[in-house]
C-alpha cells in the first residue's frame, strides 16, 4: 500500500514509503506498544506509577 499516492508531484522518496510501510501493524499493536513503555517506565522508576497512569490516561 503507497499512502501517499497521486497526492505529489514528485516521486515519494523510499525511506517515506519504509516508514509508512508498518502503519498496518502499528493499528494493532498500539495498545501493547503502550504498555510495554508503561511498564519499562515503571520498572526503572524514571515516573511513579500514579504519573506514568496519568501521562497514559490508563
């Protein structure tokens, strides 16, 4: 899938075209994503807990 076909002129360079490429995967893995980065934060104690909830909004 080319995201941004038909929209530019120009040729869309490739690293763009790379990048867009994983959009697919992040929709479904956005939840986890996130809690795996609440729990690192957490585990290395760089936020309290009660901080880390708030900046989440979980």
């Amino acid at each position: 899938m080319v995201m941004w076909a038909g929209r530019f002129k120009k040729e869309i360079d490739q690293r763009t075209n790379d990048f867009n490429s994983s959009i697919r995967f992040d929709k479904v893995m956005y939840k986890q994503d996130i809690m795996s980065m609440r729990r690192c934060l957490e585990n290395v104690e760089l936020l309290v807990k009660r901080k880390v909830k708030r900046l989440l909004m979980v």
